[in-house]
C-alpha cells in the first residue's frame, strides 16, 4: 500500500481536468497489476469527480448548471467567507469528496472518455490537497 499527500495548485472557479497531475503523482502505479486508488480531498469548498475528459464545453456547463442549482439564495445564513462559501459546501456534498479508480496493467481503469475533474466552488481558493492512496499487487 502507498499513500501520499499531494498539494494541487490553486485553480480558479470552475472544473479542472485534473488527471494527469495525480498520475505523476504516483509513479508506483506502473508497477501494480491489478489494484485500487483511492482519491480523497481534504476540503469542504472543493469536490472531485469523474467525467467528459475531452470536451471542454462540459466543465463549462458542469459549472453554469452547479451556479444555476446553488448559487445566489437569498437564506443562506452561512456566508462567514463569503456569498460563495455556502454554495460551495453544497456543490462539494452533492458531488462527493472521494473517488475510486480501478487500476490495471499500471494504469487508471478509466473510460476513453473519462477524467478526474477537480471543482473548485470557491472564487478565491488556495491549493487543495488530495490523499492518495494505491492498493495493489
């Protein structure tokens, strides 16, 4: 078992194809068979998923539409950061603060299709950090 911390830069609002970067982050993956990663970020104002990794327009309408649901209320009591801290922690519930990704032949089990989208939700956010963890044989 490997498990890591690796800081992401600081990105701006939005979704961000993040794939590549836990990739490097983990050479050891090369070396496993067959296996599990498990992603888990460490914040409640941010999200990881798995989506469209070629397009885009899809992380431009991931954001519209996660604007459009949560964004702007009137009765959010919670704003202690900001108009966008309440939002952000219901985008980060809604999609999820962990992943786990088959692994085979020394790579990431994804779709042709797939990439690791990191959200950020707030507007001015410092780096996140992501704990990796690799189980493998």
């Amino acid at each position: 078992m490997i498990r890591k911390r690796v800081r992401l830069r600081a990105y701006r609002r939005g979704f961000h194809l993040i794939t590549d970067e836990i990739v490097h982050a983990i050479p050891e993956l090369s070396s496993v068979s067959i296996g599990m990663l498990n992603l888990f970020l460490r914040h409640t104002s941010a999200s990881i998923s798995i989506n469209e990794n070629a397009d885009p327009s899809v992380r431009e309408d991931m954001e519209a539409f996660f604007s459009d649901l949560s964004d702007g209320k009137g009765y959010y009591i919670h704003t202690y950061e900001g108009d966008d801290d309440m939002p952000a922690h219901i985008k980060s519930s809604l999609l999820g603060n962990t992943l786990d990704i088959p692994v085979t032949d020394g790579r990431l089990d994804l779709g042709v299709w797939q990439g690791i989208y990191l959200g950020e939700h707030r507007d001015s956010a410092s780096g996140r950090e992501i704990v990796i963890t690799l189980l493998g044989e």
